[in-house]
C-alpha cells in the first residue's frame, strides 16, 4: 500500500516476512534501520565500496530473486528482502614471488576456473556492473592486464560467488590478478614507497603515540572532527 506525507511517499517493503512501512526515498538500509533493525554485521562503509552488504530481494508477482548492495539500492513498494550471509574471504595462500604473471598462477590456485561455463550469470548478478565473466576468462587465458583492468572496481560483495554454478569466486581471482598486475606489469607505485619509507623512518611515530594516549570519547571527537577526503 503507497501512502502519502508531507515529506515523501510511504512503501511498504516485507523484511524476513514482516510488513514495514518506510519513506519511499530511502535505502534498503536505512530504510531496515527506519523499521527498527540493527545491523551488527553486514554493514560496514555505507557507501558502497566496502561489499559487506550484500543483500537479495524480489519484487510482487516476480519470482525472480535480485542481489543488491542494501547501503546502495533504493527500496521498492512491495519489495520483499532478506539479508545473505557474509561471503567468506577463503582465497589461497600464496607468495606473490614465486608467481608469474600468467595462466598458471590461476590454475594453480583457482583450478576451478576451468569450469566456466561463460554463463554471464556473475556479470548479471555483479551490482558494480562489472564484465565478471570477461574478466574470469581473461585470467583462464592469462591475460593479467585485462582481468586486472575489468576487475578494479570490485568490492569483493561475492554477489557473482554465491550465483556461479561452476563454484568459481570470481573475486578472488581478481584480487590475484590485480596483484599480479601490480607486481609484475605496472611495477611498484613510487608515492607508496615514498610513504612507506617514511613510515620506516618514524614521521608519524608521535602522532600514532598521541592517538595511543587518547580515551574512547577524545578518539571519537577526532574521529568526528578529522579532514575528509573525497
Ligand atoms: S557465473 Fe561462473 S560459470 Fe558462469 S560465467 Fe561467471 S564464472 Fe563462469
Ligand atoms: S565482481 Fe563479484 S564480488 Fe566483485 S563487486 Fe561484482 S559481484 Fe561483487
């Protein structure tokens, strides 16, 4: 049912089965925190960049189940919404020196590539719009600098992982890819090294210490008080 106030149209949307109505403007997470949930987990930057809140739903009449990043999507009348549980971050171990930057490296740790089926269901399912299937079979043929390229833009949600019938994590396989990328075709960036030597070197050792000494109330004030950048 739509209803009207002053400020913007009510919804209702249907959260783990139970009706809620919300102002039309707002998220699905907020408009979750609007109906009274907590999110202890499956939020993190709000923003969209960090994943963590990967969420399905499905509209009235339609049987089809939608993912969505719940900070990020605008709620629907009659959208009926459940929270996934978290996709776990299991990538191998490996010493990025004694990879190369090729096929192998993929096969060797992610040997289930190979089954790609070129499905596109993880390209449909990504919510960044990112080419997920191109990308995966970008690494199967080792081309490092495309599947890196295609792939910079994930937040590691694992929308695509939990939809791929082949088992294959696509992100994953972007993460080793972007490292390999990094590593042995674009070389170290100089500003990081720039910055990590002055790590070494201890120009931030007495702003760490002053931070250290802070109380809980004084960090959040400078938490709250700190320069943004966008
Ligand atoms: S969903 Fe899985 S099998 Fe289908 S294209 Fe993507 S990675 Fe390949
Ligand atoms: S590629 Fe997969 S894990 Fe990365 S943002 Fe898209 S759906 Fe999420």
């Amino acid at each position: 049912m739509i209803m009207e106030n002053n400020e913007s149209k009510m919804v209702t949307i249907h959260v783990m089965g139970k009706s809620h109505e919300v102002p039309g403007d707002l998220t699905i997470m907020k408009a979750m925190e609007y109906a009274g949930h907590q999110f202890r987990r499956g939020s993190g930057c709000r923003g969209g960049y960090c994943g963590a809140c990967a969420t399905i739903y499905r509209t009235k009449g339609s049987y089809k189940l939608l993912g969505a990043l719940a900070c990020q999507k605008m709620v629907e009348n009659d959208m009926y919404i459940a929270q996934i549980p978290f996709s776990p971050a299991e990538k191998k171990t490996y010493d990025i020196n004694d990879l190369r930057a090729d096929a192998n490296a993929f096969m060797v740790h992610y040997p289930e590539i190979s089954r790609c089926l070129s499905c596109n269901t993880c390209t449909k399912a990504c919510p960044q719009d990112i080419m997920v299937m191109d990308y995966v079979q970008a690494a199967l043929r080792g081309d490092v600098s495309e599947a890196a390229r295609l792939s910079f833009d994930c937040i590691s949600c694992g929308l695509c992982a939990v939809r791929c019938p082949a088992e294959i994590v696509p992100y994953n396989i972007a993460q080793l890819a972007r490292r390999l990328y990094s590593k042995y075709v674009d070389g170290p960036a100089e500003h990081v090294l720039e910055k990590v030597k002055e790590v070494e070197e201890g120009k931030f050792d007495a702003e760490i210490a002053e931070l250290q000494s802070l109380d809980r109330e004084a960090l959040k004030e400078r938490y709250e008080t700190r320069e943004k950048r966008l």
